[in-house]
C-alpha cells in the first residue's frame, strides 16, 4: 500500500517520490500510530495540550 506524500516546498500532495511541479523529493505526510507506549503517549499528550491551547488562547 502507497502513502500519501506531501512536498513542503510547494504544498502539494501526492503519492510519487518527487513533486511533479517543483521536482523537489516529498515526505510522508502521516501521523504517528496509536500507541500505549510511555514514549509516544507523552509526544501525543503534548500535542493535544498544544491544540487545546491555541483555541482556547482565541476565547480569552
């Protein structure tokens, strides 16, 4: 199975290894897997209280 992939210099998203309009090579543009693993939890714990900051920075 092919991932999507996503060239930062243009934004595009696509599924080859280079980008078709800029020829730069692309990354793979998806989120890490659920995991009950200490390590990973606290990297997804941080990330949730980052977003929850942000909204909540635009109501106060």
């Amino acid at each position: 199975m092919r991932k999507i992939r996503f060239c930062s210099k243009c934004g595009i998203y696509t599924l080859k290894l280079e980008c078709a309009s800029c020829g730069s090579s692309t990354v793979i543009n998806a989120p890490i897997k659920y995991s009950f693993d200490p390590e990973v939890s606290k990297y997804r714990r941080m990330s949730k209280k980052n977003i929850i900051d942000e909204k909540t920075k635009g109501i106060l």
